[in-house]
C-alpha cells in the first residue's frame, strides 16, 4: 500500500468514527429532551456570604490544602513544559562516556519516550488541583473573591513562574 492510499483510508476510518460519533450524540440529546421529568423546585437554606461554620481547625486545613493544590498545579505545569522539551537524541549523545547522565538517561527515557502518556497524566493532574482549588477556597470566602483569588493563583504559581524556571535560561 502507498502512503497516499493508506492516508486516505485512515481519514475514511476517521469520518465514518466521527460521524457514528455525532449521530450517537445526537440521538441520546434527542431521548433526554423528551425523557425529562418535571421536578418541582426544593427551597434550600443559604449562609449569608461571609459567614461560614467552619471551625478555626477546619479553616486551616482547607487553607493548607489550597496552598498544595498550588504548588501541585505548578509543579504539574513546570514538569509539562520540562519534560516535554527534553531533546532524546542530546540526551544520548551526552551520556556516551559519562555514566552519571548514561544513569539518568535511563530512567527519564521510559517516561519520554510515551510522550501522550506523560501529557495526558500531567494535564489531567495539573487540571485536577486547579480545578479543586475554587472549591476549597469557596469555604474561607465569599464565591467572588475565590474566583479572583484562584485565577490570580493559578496564572501566577500555576503557569508563570514554573514555566519560566522550567524552560532554563534560554
């Protein structure tokens, strides 16, 4: 098979998957607007913004567990942006005759070498603690404040400067 035939049977693959895909969608979108059911509003009980039940103990904790979710997400975006430039063929070449870097090399080439692995992992990872973090915040204050707070954070700690150290000096 040629390269041009083999192509153009795997973007037949791909439309007829993608277009079994959207009629999929479209036929469960089509059943769930006629199977709603009516559901009468549930009147709930809601603290005033700023008051909160939380203890002194349970605030600390939740402040503690946003600063880790910080320093997860950056740590998760520096290894993104770390790990992904690294350059294999460098990487061999500078490990001939020094066994230190022949040692690292291989133990950083399994994880290189799935390269959509090590993406996926680490932009789920990354996405998960920046995604948890308004949730905690939300507890120590008010809904605004900890949008603001957890944009400011995340674009801060969480993407600028662990890309800034993880890229080196160039």
């Amino acid at each position: 098979m040629s390269k041009e035939h083999l192509a153009r049977t795997q973007l037949r693959r791909a439309n007829f998957i993608i277009s079994g895909f959207l009629l999929l969608a479209s036929k469960v979108y089509a059943m769930s607007l006629s199977a709603v059911p009516q559901i009468e509003p549930v009147q709930v009980e809601t603290l005033p913004s700023n008051e909160s039940n939380l203890t002194k103990k349970q605030k600390i904790v939740d402040l503690i567990i946003c600063i880790c979710l910080v320093l997860f997400g950056g740590l998760m975006s520096g290894l993104t942006i770390g790990l992904a430039s690294i350059d294999r063929l460098s990487l061999e070449v500078d490990s001939i005759g020094n066994p230190k870097v022949t040692l690292m090399c291989k133990r950083i080439f399994p994880v290189i070498d799935k390269h959509h692995w090590m993406l996926v992992t680490l932009l789920l990872c990354n996405a998960g603690a920046m995604e948890a973090l308004p949730i905690f915040l939300d507890k120590l204050v008010s809904p605004v404040e900890a949008v603001v707070f957890s944009v400011t954070l995340v674009l801060i700690f969480g993407e600028i400067i662990p890309q800034a150290l993880c890229t080196g000096p160039r």
